[in-house]
C-alpha cells in the first residue's frame, strides 16, 4: 500500500536532513578547535587521515557514471591530431561536420583606414 507524501512532509524532511548536516559539522569544528587548542597534534592526524580515508571511499563507491547517459565519442570526430599538422580531415568527420568551424578567423578583420 502506497502512501502519499505531502509537500510539507518533504519540506520537513529536508529541513531535518539539513539540520543533520549542519549538526555534524558544527560538532566536527568544535572538536578540532578544541583539539588545536590542547595543542593535541597526534589527535589531529588521526583524524584528518581517517577523513581522507572515508573521502577516497566516498569517491571510489559514487556512481559517477551512472547519472546521465555517455556521449558517443565516435560521432565528435576528434581530428585534432590531423588539423595540427594540416593532413586533411577524415571523410566521416567531413560528413557529419553540422557547421563550419570558427577556428582560424571566420570573423571578417577590419581594414586600416589611412
């Protein structure tokens, strides 16, 4: 069975997520500040390589391919090797150019008057 969740219910849900956070990194500041005051450096280490540690988790674990679809690299036609060292494009490139590139001038330079 399916409930429905109101506006307010999300709002509220929300807030408190975000009071949470706010919750965690105000005591982690305090903490440090209160670490760096007893002058406890060994403490500081510790901790600092742990979050490190839980940051580089956090990292590898993310599915960071997974939120939008991948361009298809094959229809760019990356030719920048050729156009470096003016060997014409390939024709697939060629063909599936949409619009001429404005690389190399395509603006009109304005003449000196004298």
């Amino acid at each position: 069975m399916s409930q429905r969740v109101s506006r307010t219910e999300t709002k509220r849900r929300k807030r408190n997520s975000r009071l949470i956070t706010l919750a965690w990194i105000a005591g982690i500041s305090v903490l440090i500040i209160v670490l760096l005051y007893k002058e406890k450096a060994d403490w500081l280490y510790v901790l600092a390589t742990l979050g490190i540690t839980a940051l580089l988790f956090v990292v590898a674990f993310a599915d960071l391919g997974g939120g939008r679809p991948g361009v298809d690299e094959t229809a760019l036609g990356d030719d920048s090797a050729s156009i470096g060292d003016g060997i014409p494009a390939t024709a697939s490139f060629a063909s599936t150019a949409a619009a001429p590139s404005d690389w190399g001038g395509s603006k009109s330079r304005k003449t000196r008057r004298k």
